[in-house]
C-alpha cells in the first residue's frame, strides 16, 4: 500500500483531483455547481452534435437530390443545348474567316486578270507519302473543273489539276518531275522550263532548266509563266531565283527556284477554269524553245506582211 502512494500513477491521480477540486469550487463561487456539470456536459456531446449535424446535412442533400433530380436533368440539357449552339457558332465564324479570305483572294486575282474564269477551292486531303506536295482539293467536275485546269493562290502559281471527280480534284504542284511550265526571268527575258526534282522538293524548292549558257539570270531575279503551250496563262508569278549552276552536259544553265507559294503549307486555292488563249496540252520540255522560235517566226512574218501591204 505504500508503495502506491509513492507510484507515478497516485500522484498523476492526485493531480486530476485537485483540478476537479478546483474546478468544483469555482463553479460553486460563479453560480453553482450547475454550471459546472453543464460545461462537462457540452464539452462531451460537441462530437456528437457535430456528427448528428454532418448526417443531417448529407440526408438533406441527398432528399434534394432525389426530389429535384428532374429539375437537374433539365437544367443539364439545357447547358448542353447551349454548349452546342456555342460551338456551332464558333464552327459558324471560323468558317466566314476563312470565306472571307477566300473571297479576298478571289477579288484581287479578277482585278488583275479579267479575263479569268475561277472557282474557289479549298484544301480537304494532303496524302502522306504525297512527297511533292500534291493535294485533293473540293471542287469537281461539277463544279466545272477540268483536266490540267491551273491552280494558284494570291501568291502565285500551285500547280494544276491531274485528276478530276464529281466532287473533289487531285492537284499536283510545281515540285513535281511530272509537271513541265513554260516560264521567263522579268528581268533578263530569259526562258526556260520549270520542273521538279526529287532533291530539292524536300527543300521545297523546284527547278529550271534550258537557260542558254549566256544568260545574265541571277539570283533574286523574279520568274513568271511565259504562256507557251496555253496550260497556263502568261505572268503568273513562280518564284525567285536562290541559284544558277551550270548542267553537267556543260550546255546551258539551270537555276534554283524558291516558290512564291508555300507548296506545303496552302490550305485555300483558286482554280483557272478559263483563261484566254487557254488549251489543256501540257508542253514537253523538249518543245518550249522550238514553240517559242515559231511564235517569233510567225510574229516577224506579220510584221513583213504588214510592211508589204503598206
């Protein structure tokens, strides 16, 4: 027995009791022992009242949950109706964005050339394997497109049509070795052909070939088509040139061209359904320099015909 009262566990007892004690007679002092029993009370029930509190306010969400789950659904459709239409609206303006720029295009081309016949286009397939930058575009037969019908944007010459159904053309570009354009330097005067190879369409650059071996062609000089053989109209702008370099054959020149157009990177076009002078039989690059010696031929042959009759 002596030895629990000398124990860590009576003295820790003994506190408590003196603090009870204490407690005690203060309550007995500020208004009884009332107050006292009150206080120990509301201390132990706050737990339970915050849990009864907690359980209330979930039931009373979930009831309301229950009971307005109508209101909720109608509420979610309507949200989702209006997600709609607002993303029909932005579908709506992105699309007159784009008509718009179209339609800019459109303008400035007809101001230039009032000759041309166009139908407006855009850019719906770009094939993966398509290394030389060939896409197919809306716009078909029905809509008037033909055959070897040009293609261009605001910027320049794209290339023209290869392929032709009821709705949509295939388009293959001046990158490709497939396609040949009578074209001559602004500056010099100088003709050539345009045609694409398989090293610099990675570059995204083409080619022209059968500069005369003296030409002054230099680089920066502005190329344009030269009309010969009637695919394309005269003065549609090609590119600049970023070099000249003489052909292994050691004959004549060729110069690098950087495009006006983007090959990779068009999205909207212009096809030339009409023009004038127009035929749809693409010119070899063996016959350029023997069509243009014709036509200045047959131009120095008027011009004596003319002198003649006067």
């Amino acid at each position: 027995m002596g030895d629990f009262f000398k124990s860590l566990r009576f003295k820790i007892l003994l506190g408590l009791l003196v603090v009870l004690v204490a407690f005690m007679i203060r309550a007995a002092y500020m208004g009884g022992l009332g107050t006292m029993a009150s206080y120990v009370l509301g201390v132990a029930a706050t737990p339970f009242q915050k849990l009864s509190a907690s359980i209330s306010y979930s039931v009373t969400n979930m009831l309301d949950t229950l009971f307005r789950a109508g209101d909720y659904k109608s509420e979610n459709e309507a949200l989702k109706e209006e997600i709609r239409n607002l993303r029909q609206q932005l579908v709506d303006y992105e699309s007159a964005i784009q008509e718009n720029e179209q339609y800019k295009q459109f303008l400035e081309i007809k101001e230039n050339n009032q000759d041309f016949q166009v139908e407006l286009a855009a850019v719906i397939g770009r094939s993966p394997d398509a290394r030389f930058g060939s896409v197919t575009i809306d716009k078909g037969s029905i809509d008037g497109i033909e055959l070897r019908d040009p293609v261009i944007t605001a910027d320049g010459l794209v290339g023209y049509i290869s392929e032709v159904g009821p709705t949509y053309s295939q388009v293959i570009t001046i990158l490709d070795p497939t396609l040949h354009v009578g074209v001559s330097d602004v500056r010099t005067r100088d003709t050539g052909i345009v045609e694409g190879t398989v090293p610099l369409s990675e570059q995204g650059r083409c080619k022209m070939s059968y500069i005369d071996r003296g030409s002054a062609v230099a680089k920066g000089d502005i190329v344009t088509t030269s009309g010969v053989g009637g695919v394309f109209p005269k003065g549609l702008m090609i590119g600049t040139v970023n070099e000249v370099q003489v052909e292994p054959h050691g004959t004549s020149l060729y110069a690098v061209l950087e495009p006006a157009v983007d090959i990779y990177s068009i999205k909207d076009v212009v096809v030339i359904t009409e023009f004038e002078g127009q035929t749809r039989e693409q010119i070899a690059p063996g016959q350029a320099k023997a069509q243009e010696k014709k036509d200045a031929a047959s131009s120095e042959g008027d011009g004596d015909s003319r002198e003649d009759s006067e």
